[in-house]
C-alpha cells in the first residue's frame, strides 16, 4: 500500500524515530559529550615548577565534581606518567595533561596542561656544593638569626640536602660566605657572631668552625681557595665604625693587605690560587667614602681602572685566573645611581658588561666569575628597567642572557639574582636566590642549570629564608 505524505501512519513513524534517537542520547549522559542540562566540571592543576631527571614527581589535581582526574604526558621523550607518578627520561620540556570524564550529572571537562622545565641529572662523577646561610623562623619559637648552610648534589640524588654547619659555644649566628673543593675536601668560609662580636671562621667537611685570628671586635670571610696543602682565605677585619682593612690568611696567620695608595680602608672579597701566586680582589676607600676596585697579587695592590665614560664607586667582586690571565669582576656605581656590570682582564681596561636583551635600562651588577677554556662566564643580576623587577643573569663571553625563574612563579611579581657560577664539562651551574612573596614563595636560595628555569632548593628545617652565596664543582 502507498502511503500519503499526509497520511497518520507516516507522522507515527516520525514520532517514533524521534523518540528512540532522544531516548538514546538521554541514556548515554554526559560523558558522551551531550552537554544540554549537565552541570559545568572544572579542573585545579598546578605547576609543580622545576624538576630534575632521576628525580620522580608525584603529581595532583582536583575537579569540582569530586571526580577522579587522570593524567597524561604530552611529550614522552621528556617524561612519562603512570597514574599519578611522573618519571623524567631527559632534559628539556615536559607537558602533562589534567582531563577527567563526565557523569550522569557533570559535562566532561576542559583539558588543562601545564608544562615546566626538566634540568639534567648531576653526571656520574660530579657533586654540586653551595654554601649560604638560611634565617631562622620566628613564628617557630627560634631568634631572628642566621645558619650557616650547604647544600649537596650528587649524582642519583636529585634533590638536594642542606647541612647545617656548627657554631662556637657562646655565638649565635653564622653565614657561609664561600666554598671551595679539594679532592674529598670541602671547605667552606664565613663568620659566626653575637652581639658583641664578630669572628672569621672557616669550616671543613661540615665539622666544627676553626676560628681565623683577628686583633679587631669585627673579622669575616668572604672567600677560599685551596692549593696543595695549603688553605687560603681572603676578608677583613675592623671595627664598629666601619674602619675595615682586608686580610689573607694563610694556614691560619694573617697578613694585612695594604690599601693603594691614597687609600685608607679596603675589603678583600675573592681570591685564586696559581702557582705560587695569590690574587686578591675587593675594594678600598678614601676618607671621603670613595670606593675603588682593587686586585692585590701577592700582597701588591693596584687599582683597577674606572670604567671610560662613568663616574662614582666601583667594586670588584670575584676573580678566576686561567692561562695566565687574570679575570675580574665586578660593578661600578655611577653618579646616576644606575648600576654598571664590569669586568677586567688582566689589569686593563674597564669593560661594561651589556644588559640582557629583554631590558632597557641598565642596572646590573657582576659578582662570580670562572673561566672553562677560552670561555668567561659571569654570573650577576640587576633590576629590570622597565618593570622594576630584579632579574638574575649570566654572560657568557660578554653576552648577557636572564635566567628564567620557575614555570610555577609569575614572573611579573617574582626577583631573583645570581652571585656564583662554576662549569663542569659541558654544564654550567650557577646559584642565588629569588623571592616571589605573592605566589607563596619567601626568600629562598636557587640553583641554574645550563641557563634553564631555577630550581629551588630545600628550606632548611626551622628556617623562614635562605640564600646562596658560592658555589664549587667536584669531579671524581
């Protein structure tokens, strides 16, 4: 029989098909991608900041639904993930995905990734020294003061441990200054004080502070190197006035070094070992507050040249000698009170390190300097121009480059700075700090790795606030 396309047998048919088709979608739910009358499902995934190969990362996320949230890797030459443990296979950039279905009641939601950086494991035969210091926390019952701390890196221990290092009976702060190495030695340098007096130590293998002699109420350390069997440490003592002058140790006797001529106070801040050499530098003052950078080469001082075009204070602030050459570094602060990074090279001319490509203004400082073949590395760090915020860097045979702060910091609130870099082979490994009050996080010392994001290391327990002050590379 032919129906009529009026007919009501054909309109019975409509109906049915179009009951059954609704009926299907109404049974599949949510997780189907039906989204007509199903509540909205959102995801909170944060950015667990810098990882380390070697290094597993337990990773978490919530829904609003109460839902379960699974989690998978949108670059598996990077890392992987097996339910919520993240493995790193190598350096570069990992992304990992945050999803989770829908039910009867939720829509499925929206994807959310999040990425961050991987930094290479430490190689089989390196161990990574910093030395610092780190505050104690108030709110922990402890006095404001200060730890003297070092923190370790070693191959197939990603993560790094903080040592707290002992204080003399009778002292109630201490800070570590700088480090060097020396086969299975570790020797670190710095000051422990009270409220009466301040004392230059040095500490080896994170045993007790051997206490430099000083004929002044005020004597630190701010620098060490080690030659043979020979232990040298650079500082200076004073009093309470400021009257300060820069002293080498050597074995543990002291020697004043002179100020230039026309000087009357300095301070030692670096020094290296070569041969039967010992460089020294820092800075001297007049009695009109003039500060000039100094290098002293076997107790001989000489002043370093101003930078051409600048006028004000100039300091040096750390030193390296490679093939017979000797490197400095350091920053001039002109009369605009704008900050210039500098370096010499065997006493000649002053030469202005340039600023980083994403800032406009200059006001950057140069504070560690070490030198890997025909390569000069300088770590450092200024305010950005524009935006007001500090930014650690480093140059690299005069290019300047920032470092990057962690993936889970908002970079538009967060400063960092770099005071000490050293490289191992290929790697070059640089520390400070950084500070992003806004995002949860205090004060806290960092390290580099290859010029990628930072990576914060461990609060020491009790601690509030921690900084990095040197670092030293051992290789086996």
């Amino acid at each position: 029989m032919r129906t009529n396309r009026n007919s009501p047998l054909r309109h019975l048919k409509l109906f049915s098909l179009l009951s059954v088709s609704s009926l299907g979608l109404f049974a599949a739910g949510c997780s189907s991608g039906n989204n007509v009358g199903h509540s909205v499902q959102t995801i909170n995934f944060d950015n667990p900041g810098t990882q380390t190969v070697g290094a597993p990362l337990t990773i978490s996320a919530t829904a609003n639904s109460g839902l379960t949230v699974s989690f998978t890797s949108a670059t598996p030459s990077d890392c992987t993930v097996s339910g919520t443990t993240v493995t790193f296979g190598a350096a570069g950039t990992c992304t990992i995905n945050a999803s989770v279905t829908g039910n009867s009641t939720y829509a499925a939601a929206s994807q959310v990734a999040q990425s961050f950086t991987v930094n290479p494991a430490i190689g089989p035969t390196t161990t990574i020294y910093i030395a610092g210091y780190a505050i104690t926390s108030a709110s922990a019952g402890n006095a404001d003061d200060t730890l003297a701390e070092v923190w370790q890196l070693a191959s197939g221990s990603p993560t790094a441990t903080a040592t707290a290092l002992s204080m003399t009976s009778g002292m109630t702060s201490a800070q570590a200054n700088a480090i060097a190495v020396s086969g299975s030695e570790v020797y670190v340098a710095g000051y422990e004080e009270n409220s009466t007096s301040r004392a230059a130590v040095y500490w080896l293998n994170n045993g007790a502070a051997t206490t430099l002699p000083s004929g002044m109420t005020i004597s630190q350390a701010n620098a060490i190197a080690v030659s043979g069997s020979n232990v040298y440490v650079a500082g200076y003592e004073g009093n309470s006035a400021g009257s300060n002058n820069a002293v080498l140790w050597v074995n543990g006797t002291a020697t004043m070094l002179s100020p230039p001529s026309g000087m009357a106070y300095s301070d030692a801040n670096a020094i290296a070992v070569s041969g039967s050499s010992v460089y020294v530098a820092g800075y001297a003052w007049n009695n009109n507050s003039d500060h000039s950078a100094v290098l002293w080469v076997n107790g001989a001082a000489t002043l370093l040249p101003m930078p051409s075009g600048l006028t004000g204070d100039y300091y040096a602030y750390g030193i390296a000698v490679s093939g017979g050459n000797v490197y400095v570094s350091g920053h001039a602060d002109s009369s605009a009170n704008l900050d210039s990074a500098i370096s010499w090279v065997n006493n000649g001319a002053a030469t202005i390190l340039p600023i980083p490509p994403n800032d406009t203004v200059g006001n950057y400082d140069a504070v560690g300097i070490t030198v890997s073949g025909s390569d000069v590395y300088v770590a450092g760090g200024g305010t950005n121009g524009a935006t007001g915020v500090g930014n650690a860097a480093y140059w690299v045979n005069g290019t300047p480059t920032t470092f990057p702060m962690p993936s889970n910091i908002n970079m538009t609130t967060a400063s960092s700075s770099a005071v000490g870099i050293a490289v191992s082979g290929s790697d070059v490994y640089a520390v400070g700090d950084l500070l992003a009050a806004t995002t949860g996080v205090g004060q806290t010392a960092a390290y580099w790795v290859n010029g990628g994001e930072a990576t914060l290391l461990p609060m020491p327990s009790g601690t509030a606030e921690s900084y990095a002050t040197g670092i030293a590379v051992a290789t086996q």
